[in-house]
C-alpha cells in the first residue's frame, strides 16, 4: 500500500471510530473523545486516563497506547479494516475491549 493509500484508510478508520465514540459518550458516561491534527485522543474522568490513537505512516500501521500497553495494527484485505497481528482483533473491536476494561462495563460501539 502506498503512502496516500494508507493516508485515506487512516483517516477513514479514525474518522469512523471518532464518530462512533461521540455516539457511545452519550450512553456511556465518563469519557470525551477528541479528533485533532490527525490523531484521536480519549480522556477518561474517574479513573483518570487517555488513550491515544494515531497513524504511523512510514510503517503504515495505526498505533494504539491504551492500559500502559502499545498495539499496532496493520491494514487487512481480508478484513477490509486495520487489525492486530496476534489475534486479528479489528481496530473498533480493540477500542471497545479497551473502553470496557477502563469504564469496567461492555461497550459496544
């Protein structure tokens, strides 16, 4: 995939995901999502967290730093959808795991 290839997709899939939290921030209380220069930012009240999501364009991957871990997920044909490696997790599937843990409820997004 070339450079503005993996751009498009990029901003296709944080745009995506941006608007699904702002849907999920009026059922689930606690946390405010901010989509700025790119990257996607998810600030958490109590207790208190940001989770950041971003492209990596010269790897062509999109970097999540969530729970003190990094995951970096790569585009899947097969999936038509960035997703993890190790387990094939898509990127809304991997937020939704990871706004469940810290909200300590199921999120669906």
């Amino acid at each position: 995939m070339d450079e503005q290839e993996f751009k498009t997709r990029a901003d296709a899939a944080l745009k995506d995901l941006f608007d699904a939290l702002n849907e999920a921030s009026a059922q689930y209380e606690g946390f405010e999502a901010d989509f700025n220069n790119g990257a996607l930012a998810i600030e958490f009240d109590d207790p208190p967290a940001k989770f950041v999501v971003s492209p990596n364009t010269p790897v062509r991957q999109i970097w999540v730093s969530a729970h003190t871990k990094s995951f970096k997920l790569d585009w899947s044909s097969e999936k038509e959808a960035f997703t993890l490696s190790e387990n094939g997790q898509t990127l809304k599937e991997l937020m939704e795991w990871a706004l469940s843990k810290q909200l300590n409820e199921n999120v669906v997004l």
